[in-house]
C-alpha cells in the first residue's frame, strides 16, 4: 500500500485576506490627458411613419349614385365659377306632411353636389345678355323695378332657361332648390326654423308693409317693390335671398304634390314630370320657389310650392338664379355691380341704391 498516496498535499502560500479591488472598467474614451470622456446617450429609436387615414368612402344614393366632392380652389386646380357656391351631395329632406297638401308627403330626397348661383340674376345682368343678342327681350313691367342691382322680374320661364344658358348654366331642379335653400336636415327657412321677418328677409310685413315698407313711385306705392341682391345675411351654403325678395322660376313642371309626381320626383336626382322639358302633356304650369317682397313669411318658406304657366300669362314679378353641373364651363356677363362686389361693396342696403 502506498502510504505517499495518503499524504496531505503541502499546502500552497496563503492568499492575503482582503485583496485590492481591480479597477473599474471603463466607461468612456480614454483622452490623451488621460481623462475618461463621458459615454454619450443613447439615441432613441425614430419615430414610426405615421399612417395617414383612409380616405373616407364617397357617399352613395340607394340607386348607387356616388357622389362627388365640391372641387376647392387651389395649384392646379381650374377657376371656380365665380360668384357660386358648391351644393354638396346628399340627402335632404324634402317636403312637409304639416303644411300644405303640394308639399306631401315628406321624405328624403338625394341630390348630386352641383354649382348654384349666389344671387339672383339682377335687372344689369339680364339686360347685358339681352343686348349681347342671347336672351330675349323681357323685363319688368313696372316702374322702380329696373335698378341695376334688383333682381329681374317680370319674365317668363323661357326667358330665364335662355338666360340660364347663355352662361353655360341651366335652371336648377326643384329638388337642388329646396336642398340648397333648407339644408339637409330639413330646416323651414333658409336660417332655421325662426319665421321670418325683415330683418331676415325681404316680404310683407303686417307692421311695415310689402317689401319690409319701402314705397315705390307712381301708382300703387304700398306694393312695394324687390330691394338689391344681398341686402339680407346668406345661408349656410352662402347663398343670398332663398326667402322673400322675389320668386324664382325652377326647371320643374307643377304636380298639385310629391305624392301625385311618383316616380318623377323620386329616386336620385328628381326632374319632376318630363325631366322638366320645355313641354310636358298633361302638364300646363312650372314651378316658382322662395316667395317675395310682396307675399309674406308664410311663402318665403323652404317647402311653399308655387306654380304658373311658363309663358308668364298673366304676368307675374317673378326672377330666377341658375344652376350648374360641376364639370360645366360657365361665364356671367361683365356688369357694375360684380364689380362692387370683387371690390368688397355689397350691392344691398339701401333698396334704392345704385
């Protein structure tokens, strides 16, 4: 047996209890002086792209008719019709089961975003197509109804349509009318549901009196007459005088209501009987909107439906404004009163202003 095997080991030197502390690692980078330089921060991870949001889905009528969005000026884009507004695409609400039997029954209507004109086609603006040889003679009858700023009365529907298309325009549709004076939530007048007075709109009142108690010369001065375009605040689409003032002449033809109309006036786009041709059988009288100076609060409604035969006989004060598609190529004549507008002066006011 081998004893050397059982030996202990010689033990090796002794370590020293507490041995000195090794020296940290570095943390920066070592200068020439010999200094450590801070460490510098770690940069943060950049920011993810951001993910822009989707377009949102164009509104579709329940026949399937997408519609379009109002185009906005801007690089690139063509001139805007001047003194016009965009009608935005949609539904509305069209008529009133409330009120009077040719405005049943009540529902909700779709209309393509179209162009409509801001004002109603003035007495300067006619007579300026009429003496370019594009309108037919036609005009007031009266006197004090030929200011240049008031809108033109006494015509026919024949003679706002070859107005309206002298300017690359057209008559609006009954259903752009109503959409365009009320909104889409069906107000009762173009500012709400408040009823009129003057000072909103230019209409018989029982105090004042017809055209809110202005006079007009010669005969008969307490019938009053139509003041400027302008002279009461726009609605909401910026569109001036859709109450009171003076009638205005609409494509459609006359059904005694919607419910009679059928099919006519429903669906997308509704042209009223005949799409709202020049002649129409069974049908004698086209439809006038907004009431006037001479009516009171009543037909200077959103709803209140008026009809007349379109060769205007017997003769009535009624005017008109023009529509027109987004993609058409209007123009309008050159006359004083625009002018005052581009130069920030408001024709209204004073009805007797020039």
């Amino acid at each position: 047996m081998c004893v050397a095997c059982h030996e202990p080991a010689t033990p090796a030197a002794s370590a020293p209890a507490t041995a000195p502390s090794a020296a940290p690692p570095a943390t920066g980078v070592e200068a020439a002086s010999g200094e450590v330089e801070p460490e510098s921060a770690p940069q943060p991870e950049p920011a993810p792209e951001p993910v822009p949001e989707p377009e949102p889905e164009p509104l579709t009528s329940p026949e399937g008719v997408q519609m379009r969005a109002c185009p906005e000026a801007g690089d690139g884009a063509p001139a805007l019709p001047e003194f016009m507004a965009c009608i935005p695409g949609g539904p509305f609400i069209r008529g009133s089961d409330a009120d009077w039997d040719h405005a049943k029954p009540q529902a909700t209507v779709w209309v393509q975003s179209f162009w409509m004109d801001q004002y109603e086609v003035t007495y300067a603006e006619y007579k300026a197509c009429q003496k370019a040889g594009e309108c037919p003679k036609a005009g007031p009858q009266y006197v004090d109804f030929d200011r240049p700023a008031q809108p033109i009365n006494g015509i026919s529907w024949f003679d706002a349509d070859a107005y309206c298309k002298a300017q690359g325009k057209r008559l609006p549709t009954e259903a752009e009318w109503e959409k365009a004076a009320r909104g889409s939530e069906g107000a009762r007048y173009p500012w709400g549901e408040q009823e009129a007075t003057c000072e909103q709109a230019i209409i018989l009142d029982p105090a004042l009196g017809r055209g809110c108690g202005v006079k007009k010369s010669g005969k008969k001065p307490e019938t009053g007459y139509p003041w400027n375009v302008g002279s009461r605040a726009p609605n909401a689409y910026g569109l001036y005088d859709m109450a009171g003032n003076a009638y205005e002449w609409v494509a459609d033809w006359f059904s005694p209501s919607y419910e009679a109309c059928g099919e006519a006036c429903a669906g997308t786009d509704p042209r009223g009987p005949c799409d709202g041709a020049e002649t129409c059988s069974g049908h004698r009288r086209k439809v006038v909107r907004g009431g006037s100076w001479y009516w009171d609060a009543e037909r200077a409604t959103t709803i209140y439906r008026r009809a007349h035969i379109p060769s205007n006989n017997p003769f009535h004060h009624f005017g008109f404004r023009c529509a027109a598609d987004l993609d058409a190529q209007t123009r309008a004549p050159e006359v004083a009163w625009r002018q005052a507008l581009r130069e920030g002066k408001a024709p209204g006011g004073d009805p007797g202003a020039e």
